[in-house]
C-alpha cells in the first residue's frame, strides 16, 4: 500500500488517494446491490408465472 502511494510521487495526496479507493469501493458495492435487486426480480418473475 506504501509502496503504491510513493509510486505516484509527493504530489499526489493521501485525501485524494483515499477518495478514489472511495469511489472505486462505491461502485462495486452499487454493483453487487443491482446484482441482488435483479436476481430478487428474478425470483419474483419465476414464482409468478
């Protein structure tokens, strides 16, 4: 982690690195919610008929 953060040098901050890994965790977790609502609608669709 250390390692990853003086690759891209002193001018890069450790907010904005904290603010990416953010964004990237955000969007997994968005991700895995629309998985569950789509396999639950799944469900749904297949018990109804």
């Amino acid at each position: 982690m250390l390692f990853f953060f003086y690759q891209f040098g002193e001018n890069v901050t450790l907010q904005k690195l904290i603010k990416s890994i953010h964004k990237i965790f955000s969007m997994q977790i968005r991700k895995v919610f629309i998985g569950i609502k789509h396999s639950i609608l799944n469900n749904f669709l297949l018990n109804g008929t």
